[in-house]
C-alpha cells in the first residue's frame, strides 16, 4: 500500500514541491487548495496525483504533510487542523520564517512530529502556473531539528531534498536560519536603494521601490532584484550572497511578452533614447561598492531612503498567497523593512519579504 504526501496549498512553491516530488519512493501526491481552478490545473497537468478539496480528508491519510502557505497562514492552519493529522505522521513547512512557525507547532499532538523546513529557492514570480520540476536544483535545503526530531523523519527530509536535486542539506536552529535570512533580506533592500541610485546618476531618472525589490518607473515595472546564499557546511554561517539585478534597459515594447507589456517599461521607452549600458553598469557598481562598504552600520540610512522610495506605502493593496487574496493597507516600513498592513477588520501584521506578493488594488502598483 502506498504512503501519501499532501501538499497543502498548490502555489509557486508547494507546486513546484509536488512536481519535483513525482515518482518519489511509493508516495502518492495529494494537493489541498482553497481554489477550484488550482486544483483542476493541478490534476489536469498531472502536478499531484489526486487532489482534495477538504484538508481534514488528506490530512488524516498522509504520512508527510507539506504546508505551502504564507506564515500567517500556517499558523492558523495549524491551530484549526491540529487534531486532524495522522498519527505517526511528518509535517513540515517551506517558509522563510521559523520561529514563529516552530511556536506555532507545538500546538500539535504529541503523536504527530513537526520538522521545519526551507528549500532555497523561488522565482519572481506566483502561482501553480509558474511552478518548475526543477525549481529546487542545486538549492540548499534547510532543517530546524531539534531534540524530539525522530532519525527516521530526518533521514526522510534529506531524502526528499536529493530526490528534489537539491545540493545539500543544512541544519540549524530556527533563530540562527532566521537572523541569516533578516540579514539577507535587509540587504536585498539596501541594495535596491543602491540601484536606484545609479540608475538616477546614470540617466537622471529615479525609480520608485514596490515593496519588496521591484524598480518601478511611471508605474510600469522597470528592474527586479533576487538575492541566493550561500552558507558554510560547517558552521552554517553565511557563505556568500549573490544579487541579481535585472533592468529592462533598451528593450521596446515588441520585446515584452504580451502578458507583461502593459505593466512593464525600460529605460529606454522613457527616457525617448538609448541608454549606454556599460555607464549604467559602472554607476551601478559604484553605488553597490558605496552602500556595502559600511553595511549593516548604514542601515538606518538606507531605511530612511528606503521608505521615501517606496510606493507601497499610503495605498489599498492585495495580498496574494498561495490560500486566499486578502486587500488590506500598506501603513508603513518597520525597521526591519517589514511592509504593515491593515486588514479592514483593524488588524495589522508585519510582513516578511516571501510571505506574499503584493499587487495594487486595481493594477500592477
């Protein structure tokens, strides 16, 4: 008899979780999703193997449990469904964020085992039509086990992050995977300060920041920004942190897939003129080189900056996860680069790069 795995919540990265999972060991994959879209996609495209409508139904069959959703998400999904996992079973999560979600955790029963989990990887973009078989190849899978982890639930893990291609496995405790991660995120920040400020000192124009590392001219997008690390096999410090920094510079509008021509722009089409790549590139480089001699020491600074670039702020926004679109209001920038928002029944949250996309209420900003 085959052991099932469920996939809960079928977006960019629980997708790409179930397609890379294919054929692995003697599971049958099971998708969860609150969309009637995504779950015909995802059966029709063959991404799962069967798909539920009901979490408690794959909930009470699964041996491993994926939970694909935004923090927030997790954290009440947890608490709902903590009576409804299968006893013996493994659940484990793909977020950005694990103290919080290992807290959260420990609401469930002791005959269910909970191992934090991040695969490092993700494109720029959402949902189940983006997700890749190969989305986690050559990406570091992270592991928060701590004293009750069974070795039989590690040795699964790491087993699932071979099969995934994966180029290894890292262990680590939640607040140190965490403290790597703000770090990084404030960086990928700071960095789109730097950016704007050498395409500014480059061609005169200064682009606007959407939260959290699109460059946006006249409303259009013009640059986004990814960071990857690295971390050491021994320590698990960082390693290395690589930025990409994609600017749609001389391109027309014929060079823009239809899909993203009316909310994509270049330097070009605004400025009327071509624009010198290689002085781009070293104002570029001179502004990175100026902003990381005295990072993390700048960091107010380029908060300060941040904020007055950001256009986020002020606006009617939606919040898109891979469970639900939720509107809310972006209030502010906190310290730590996290977007507020408040949801119309006056709550707030601080949200983390990765936990959502977030769109304008009626277009792209």
């Amino acid at each position: 008899m085959s052991r099932q795995i469920a996939v809960i919540g079928l977006g960019l990265i629980g997708g790409s979780i179930a397609m890379g999972l294919k054929e692995f060991e003697d599971f049958k994959r099971v998708g969860v999703d609150v969309s009637q879209p995504t779950l015909r996609y995802a059966l029709e495209q063959g991404i799962v193997d069967q798909v539920c409508e009901d979490p408690r139904e794959a909930l009470a069959q699964a041996d491993l449990v994926f939970l694909c959703m935004h923090p927030r998400g997790i954290q009440e999904f947890l608490s709902e469904h903590r009576d409804h996992f299968r006893p013996g079973s493994l659940v484990t999560d793909v977020c950005g964020v694990k103290g919080a979600i290992v807290d959260a955790a420990r609401t469930l029963p002791s005959s269910v085992s909970f191992l934090g989990g991040h695969p490092m990887a993700g494109t720029e973009f959402s949902g189940i039509q983006h997700a890749l078989p190969n989305m986690f190849q050559g990406a570091h899978y992270i592991l928060t086990p701590d004293e009750g982890t069974q070795p039989e639930h590690l040795a699964l893990m790491e087993r699932v992050a071979r099969h995934l291609g994966c180029a290894d496995v890292v262990r680590t405790t939640p607040e140190h995977h965490d403290a790597i991660i703000a770090y990084t995120s404030q960086l990928m920040h700071v960095v789109a300060v730097a950016v704007c400020d050498g395409i500014e000192a480059a061609c005169g124009v200064r682009p606007q920041i959407k939260w959290t590392n699109d460059l946006v001219l006249n409303g259009k997008k013009l640059c986004g920004i990814l960071t990857e690390l690295g971390l050491e096999s021994e320590s698990n410090d960082l390693d290395y942190l690589i930025t990409g920094i994609g600017i749609n510079v001389n391109h027309t509008p014929e060079d823009f897939d239809a899909e993203v021509q009316p909310i994509a722009t270049s330097l070009a089409q605004e400025l009327g003129h071509p624009v010198r790549r290689a002085q781009l590139a070293v104002e570029i480089i001179r502004a990175l080189d100026r902003m990381y001699a005295q990072f993390p020491q700048n960091k107010q600074d380029y908060l300060e900056r941040y904020r007055a670039d950001c256009l986020t702020v002020g606006k009617q926004v939606q919040l898109i996860t891979p469970a639900a679109r939720e509107e809310a209001f972006a209030v502010a920038i906190d310290d730590d680069f996290r977007l507020v928002v408040e949801y119309p029944d006056g709550r707030r949250a601080a949200l983390s790069a990765g936990e959502v996309s977030v769109r304008g209420m009626y277009g792209y900003v």
